[in-house]
C-alpha cells in the first residue's frame, strides 16, 4: 500500500471513531491551551496535541463519550 492508501486507511479509521462518538459536532469539544514548556498529561478521555508554541489539550464534553 503506498503512501496515498495508508492516509485513506488512516482517514477512515478516524471517521470510524468520530461515527462510533456520535459524531460529535464542533460545539461538543472543550480546548485548553498550555505553553509547550509546561509538563502536562493529556486530559482524561482527551487529547493532548503538540503545537509548535503550545500544547492544545481536547475533551468531548459531558454527555459524549469516547469507545
């Protein structure tokens, strides 16, 4: 599989996951955001997205749930 069949594997795995939330729309998140050098862990249930100055911690809100 070249390099174009392994990102459409991987869009379709995250499509899959975002179908079996709920489809949770953009109202349904929480973001926080941290400086990079501050240690953190991802949130609970949640994301933890490396930016370049920043650290973007995400969460669905209460009454969505994560598989």
């Amino acid at each position: 599989m070249g390099k174009d069949g392994a990102l459409a594997v991987e869009l379709d795995r995250h499509y899959r996951d975002w179908d079996a939330r709920g489809r949770p729309a953009v109202d349904d998140y929480q973001v926080s955001f941290l400086p990079i050098g501050t240690e953190c862990d991802a949130p609970p249930g949640g994301w933890q997205i490396e930016r370049r100055f920043y650290r973007e911690l995400v969460t669905l809100s209460p009454g969505q749930s994560r598989p």
